[in-house]
C-alpha cells in the first residue's frame, strides 16, 4: 500500500490517495480535479469524505464522474452536498454539488482497495464528521479533527468543542500512539506526539 497527499485549492486541504494492489481510495478530494486525475495511477475504488465543508468536497463530482467510483459521505452532511453552494464561504465557489451513492455515521467496516477500513464517528468540527482508520497499517485519517500542535475549528455552523473534544479522546483512548495521523491541513503527526505536546490536550490529559 502507497499512500500520496495532494495538497489543493486555496485554502491548503490534504487530498490523500492511498494506492492498494490493484486499486486506489481518494479521500476528501477538495478541489483541483483536474490535478487530482492525473495524479491517479490505478482505477479508484471509491471516493471516502470525512465531512463536507467546501474545502474537502469541491472535486467530488468531477472525481465521480471521471472514475465512476461510488463517493461514501456522511448521512448527516449529505443536505450540505447536494446543496453545496448554499454552504460556501463569501468569495468561494461555485461548487457542484453531488448525491453520494453510499453514507456513513460510524462503526461500520469497509474493505477497499484490499484494506479493512474502520469508520470512526468523530463529530465536534462538523455535525456528521468521521475518521476513517487502517489499523493494519497504523493510519488515521481523521479531516479536520486533530492536527499538528492544533485541533479543527469548532465555531463553524454545527460543530463544538465539548463534541470535538470527545472525539480527539475517542481516539486517544481506541488506537495505539504510534498511530500515524493524517489530518485535511498540514502536515502528518502521530497520536503519540499530540498527545505529549499538541496544547489544546493539556486538559484531556488532566
């Protein structure tokens, strides 16, 4: 497994593509479809989102169309993709919105691209948010919940800091430190480092 981070559009998201054997996953394509395609090495299997801010989902339907890949999104977000454009920052956009073939809210196993995926629901940034874990492979991918030194914001429409908190020690708590983090904006971390040093868990760690 080979796993590439594209990082698109203006406001930095990490776009990932984790290449399995013979198929590959894109996960939060957020914009730059175009750049995202001719990344692509092998056919997608499907497109993974962990929430819909416009930031991450501004590439999924040109990346459907493209593939044909199904696109998994959160039940509870799929209203804000289908009515992308109603949910833009002033300045942004338009978007395409999109109906996902498959959702999720967490718990559920996925097996793609020859990797067993666990769907972890981890709201707080975004109502309907989830992280999806390779614990084969020692991976999180966890959108816009804990950063570098950092956590996701929890002052957009839906989201809250008691929530989001929750889910940083949802995880904290069920994968190992040696985990490897790789988060919608910056630069990959492990579980173990931010739980050590990352700031804003000095509290969970109280």
């Amino acid at each position: 497994m080979n796993v590439r981070c594209l990082t698109v559009g203006p406001l930095a998201e990490n776009c990932w593509i984790v290449d399995g054997a013979e198929r590959a996953i894109v996960i939060d394509p957020g914009d730059e479809g175009d750049r995202i395609i001719e990344a692509l090495e092998q056919p997608v299997e499907a497109i993974l989102l962990t929430h819909t801010h416009f930031d991450h989902v501004g590439a999924v339907a040109q990346l459907a169309r493209h593939t044909g890949a199904p696109v998994h999104c959160p039940r509870i977000e799929v209203p804000v993709l289908k009515d992308i454009n109603s949910y833009l920052f002033p300045g942004y956009g338009p978007l395409e919105p999109y109906d996902p073939e498959e959702t999720l809210e967490g718990g559920e196993r996925l097996t793609l691209a020859g990797c067993d995926i666990d769907v972890i629901f981890t709201p707080g940034h975004s109502p309907g948010h989830v992280s999806f874990s390779i614990p084969d492979h020692g991976l999180l991918f966890d959108g816009d919940v804990l950063f570098q030194g950092s956590i996701g914001r929890p002052d957009l429409p839906g989201g809250d800091l008691a929530t989001l908190m929750a889910s940083i020690a949802g995880l904290l708590d069920a994968l190992p430190d040696d985990t490897h983090v790789l988060p919608g904006h910056g630069p990959a971390t492990t579980l173990g480092r931010e739980r050590a040093t990352n700031p804003f868990l000095h509290e969970l760690a109280r």
